[in-house]
C-alpha cells in the first residue's frame, strides 16, 4: 500500500468560508481559521483511491496542485478507481469535476464517486450557507459515476469499509482501507490529525463538535 498527501496548501477562511492561500507575506496579517487542505491517494492492488478532493487551488499556470502530485507520481486521472467523499464542503469536493468549454466533465472519469446521500440532502436544505459550493455541488450530483450512499455503516469493497459518524457535519463519514496487513484510516475533519487525538475540545466550525467524543 502506498499512502500519497495531495497538500492543497495552506489557506485562511474566515466567516464567509472564503479562502486566501498563506504565504510568508500575509500569514501574519490573515484573521481568521487557519487549516491544511489535504486530500489523500491510497494506492493498493486493487484500487488507487482518492479521499477527498481538496479545494482545486490553481497555481499561476492554472494547474491544480493535485493534478502536479499526480503527474510527478506518474499516476494519470483515468487510473483512479474510486473517490471517496467524507462530507462535501467546498474544500473537500472541488476538484470532482473540471469545468470546459462546453460546461464540465468527470476530472477523474473511470473512478466511482462515493458520496452520502443524506450529507447532500443537508446541503442542499442549507442553500444560503458559505461551506458550500452549490455551483460545484449541482454539477458533481449529475456525473454518471456517483454512487449513492444511505447506510450508518458498510462495505464498499472487502477492503473498503465507512461509518457515518457525524460531528463536523451531521452525516460525515470516515473510511477504512484493507490491503494485506495494512489498515488506513481516513477521519476528515474530524481526525485529520494524530496531534487532535491530544485535546478535549469543540470546534466552532462543527455542527456538534462534541459528538466526536462521544
């Protein structure tokens, strides 16, 4: 198993959940939440799994910081078997789709998108909310390649396996992959990182920060 960190960037958001990428200029100068946007690649004998899709921040040549991991792995967009989408704020579900002269398309098209069906029914009954990109959204739901999740927990695969556990949004759902002896563990936001696990605390930015305690 190979485990690949698609790092966005580092990014500022404020209230509006508009995000300006820091640099060595403005970090100090930047109000507001300050966080990593990390997608991750899992590459196993069976799949290569995209966890997340990041926000699709551009650089200066209009190529999208996943895209120049992918190229520099040698691992092109029509090998990705399957996305798996933890919630679907705007930096997690960006990079779903490519927009084109002619409206939009897949941005990786022989991979299923695993997406949960009641996260996009709270979306969408939350229209005026900035955590969401509806243009994006609207466009992601009409690929042919969705699949549609509605249970508490399951399998995908034998080896895949997600749990909808709520916390940063009310259906949030986290991942185990099986390869061998190896288990990856995906949390989103919920986990996004070994150090949280340190601290007893709600964040502002969930739904029910406390639910992940319990």
């Amino acid at each position: 198993m190979k485990i690949i960190p698609l790092k966005g960037g580092n990014f500022s958001t404020i209230k509006t959940k508009d995000f300006t990428l820091l640099t060595n200029e403005n970090r100090d100068l930047l109000k507001g939440i300050k966080m990593s946007v990390t997608p991750f690649l899992v590459v196993t004998e069976k799949d290569i799994i995209l966890l997340d899709a990041g926000i699709g921040w551009k650089n200066e040549e209009g190529s999208t910081v996943i895209s120049e991991i992918l190229e520099r792995e040698n691992i092109h967009r029509e090998k990705v078997t399957k996305i798996l989408l933890s919630h679907l704020h705007k930096d997690h579900i960006e990079t779903t789709i490519t927009r084109t002269k002619e409206g939009f398309e897949a941005a990786f098209p022989n991979a299923q998108i695993y997406l949960q069906k009641r996260e996009l029914e709270f979306a969408m009954e939350n229209k005026g909310s900035p955590s969401f990109d509806f243009d994006t959204l609207q466009k992601l739901v009409q690929l042919e390649n969705i699949v549609w999740l509605d249970e508490d927990k399951d399998n995908i695969t034998e080896e895949i396996f997600f749990e909808v556990v709520g916390g940063h949004t009310p259906f949030m759902q986290v991942f185990w992959i099986r390869d061998g002896r190896d288990t990856v563990f995906y949390g989103a936001d919920d986990l996004p990182q070994e150090s949280y696990l340190k601290y007893h605390l709600s964040y502002k930015s969930d739904f029910d920060g406390r639910k992940r305690w319990n």
